[in-house]
C-alpha cells in the first residue's frame, strides 16, 4: 500500500523567504501527485498537479518538483508571505485512490 | 470553476440516529469521493463512486454506506452514528482522462459532525 510521508509537521518562517515543503512516497508507480492547501476548518484547494511523465509544474510564486525513481515530491514556495500561512497537504494517485500525506503546517510570521 | 456543495457545514446528532450527508458537484464529473480528515491520522477514504449507482468501498466504510442515483450527487450515510463517527467529513469529485482513473481533485468545504 501506498504510504506518503510529509516532513517537517510544522514549520515557521519570516515573511518573504523562500520555502520547501517536501512530499515523500514508497510506491513509485504513481499517475499524478497533487499538492492542496488547507485553511483551518475548509476544505482542500487543489494548488498544482503534476503528471507522472512530468518534472515539475508552476504556479505563480509556487513551483512543484516530482522525482518518481526517488519517491519525492516538493512545492517550493518563494517570497512568502503572511496570507501563506496554512496547511499543505500533497497526495498520490496510485492504483484507483488518492493516498495523502498528513501535511505540514505553516506559517509565516509578518 | 468546479464547485462541490455540501449541504451541512457543521451537524451535531445523537448516537444511534441515522444521519445524512449529501454532496453535489457541478461539473459533470464521473467520480465522486468521501473522505474523513481526523487530527495525526490525515484523510482516510470511506467510499468513491466512479458512475452512477457505482460505488467502492476506500479503507474505511465500516458504518458508513453511500447512494448515488445522479450523477452530480453523492450521498454518506451513517446507519447508526456513534461517538468515534465524530470527525470533519469531505467530499471530492474528479473526471478521468484516458490512462488513469482520476485526475483533480476538487474538494467540498467540509461537514464538520460531532455525534454525542
């Protein structure tokens, strides 16, 4: 079964440093990996997907990475700011579900 | 863009009551998902529905059933709640493309139950 693995749990940060937030999976034979992000008490927001022939997908100020020989994902995030400040979740689409990661909380301080 | 409703965005019901979860999308979307989220354990999946009146049960469905009679809603139903059902409940929905089962996931803003 596929496991996903997000580290660290939480991380604090000043406003305007660029970030990484890591995503690792055991089951390589992924079709896509999806980052969210999740406000306290709301549901998931999709942020990027990326396909498993990709390497790397942006948006904006993010940029997600996938390296599937090492079983890696990460979402970079530059130039932070406080309204960043929430919990990112990544997940795996291996087989027919989803399998996700438990996220780590940020947060940027102003 | 996709918008997934759920009906409820907090609940509270007694043990032993049956209680009704319903979730729409608008989007045409072939697959639809119930997810619970608890704290350290992350979101679990209890059932997915890939058409009408198609479902599948995820790691968890014990307790839970589901019923999809259109294709744009998907409802969780707890036969009997009791305390440990306690939990924010989340909908997804997603299309296929060809070559995998799912693609975006778009989420519900969430149902927040607290069974007593």
């Amino acid at each position: 079964k596929q496991e996903v693995t997000q580290i660290p749990a939480a991380l604090s940060v000043p406003e305007g440093e660029n970030l990484v937030l890591n995503c690792s999976f055991t089951d390589s034979a992924i079709y896509n990996l999806q980052w969210f992000r999740q406000d306290p008490g709301k549901g998931l927001t999709s942020l990027l997907l990326i396909q498993s022939s990709q390497r790397e997908q942006t948006s904006g100020r993010l940029n997600a990475s996938l390296d599937k020989s090492s079983g890696r994902s990460t979402l970079y995030i530059a130039a932070s700011q406080p309204g960043d400040s929430a919990t990112y979740l990544c997940a795996a689409h291996t087989g027919n579900q989803f399998y996700f990661g438990t996220g780590t909380s940020l947060t940027v301080i102003p | 863009d996709v918008k997934v409703t759920q009906s409820s965005r907090y609940l509270v019901k007694r043990t032993g009551e049956k209680v009704f979860l319903e979730c729409v999308q608008d989007m045409d979307h072939e697959n639809m998902f119930w997810y619970r989220q608890d704290p350290g354990l992350g979101l679990r999946l209890i059932y997915f529905s890939y058409d009408v009146k198609m479902k599948e049960k995820g790691d968890i469905p014990e307790g839970y059933s589901v019923s999809r009679e259109k294709k744009e809603r998907f409802s969780l139903i707890l036969e009997s709640a009791s305390t440990n059902q306690t939990s924010m409940y989340l909908c997804a929905s997603s299309f296929s493309s060809r070559g995998q089962w799912f693609e975006k996931l778009f989420f519900g803003s969430g149902t927040q139950l607290s069974v007593l």
